[in-house]
C-alpha cells in the first residue's frame, strides 16, 4: 500500500484501532475537497494495531471533538513537508453538541434548540454528564 506523503495538512496518528471512522464522521472528514486518508488496523508497536488519518490540508480542526472520541491520538500538524507542531490529546472538560443526552426526561429531548452540553466529572473513568440532568454519558 502506497500512501503518499503531506506536504501541508495533518497526521492524526495512535488513534485507537476502530476509532477512525467515528472521528472520520464527527469531523466531517467527508466533506472536505482535500485528500484524506484513513488508515485502520496499521502495526504499532506500542498497541499492536492502530488507526491513522492523513488530512492533505491545513483545516480547521475541533481538538476537542477529536480527543472525547480518542484521547489518546496524536497530532502532527506539517507544513512544507516539514512536522511543526506534535500535539498530544486531552480529554476536554466540556463538550458542546458533540453526542445527546439519552435521557428522555431531560430538558434537551424537548427543547430541541438547547445545545446539548456535557461536563467532565472524572476523568480517570472518563465520564461526562449532562448539565442539565446529571445523566452520565454513554460513550
């Protein structure tokens, strides 16, 4: 396989094997004119298999969306063939409309123009809430 190689753009690399197609969707990866690349089930030595994305330009990337789904990613953002910047993910501590809250009781299920808002509450188990009735989330 033959994947060529970015002169501007980014390599989100270590994602999680399985993960690339949920951060593919949630960034909408599919509606860029640019050459993007997925990778899934590549050898890693550190997991054993991994997924990649290769994105052939410099967007606009919601870093946030990208590390609730895989905080363990990383980032290399290249210019002129060169790696400018290596970002490593955290989770953030709050997330706006990214998921729904799944409770039918909550606010959000009738007011349908509520931003759907989740906070961080532990991050060693990795779970959010909603705030507005405390459901945790569902990741």
């Amino acid at each position: 396989m033959n994947i060529d190689t970015i002169k501007n753009g980014y390599v989100i690399d270590h994602i999680t094997a399985g993960n690339a197609m949920k951060i593919y969707e949630l960034l909408n990866l599919n509606k860029l004119d640019c050459q993007v690349a997925l990778i899934t089930n590549a050898r890693s030595k550190k997991t054993g298999v991994k997924d990649l994305i290769k994105i052939g330009e410099l967007i606009d990337i919601d870093f946030d969306k990208l590390a609730f789904i895989d905080p363990n990613a990383t980032v290399n953002i290249v210019k002129d063939d060169v790696i400018i910047e290596k970002r490593k993910l955290e989770l953030p501590l709050r997330i706006v409309n990214v998921t729904s809250c799944k409770n039918p009781r909550c606010i959000t299920s009738t007011e349908r123009d509520l931003d759907q808002i989740f906070n961080l509450t532990d991050k060693e188990k990795k779970i959010y809430r909603c705030i507005y009735c405390e459901t945790s989330l569902d990741k």
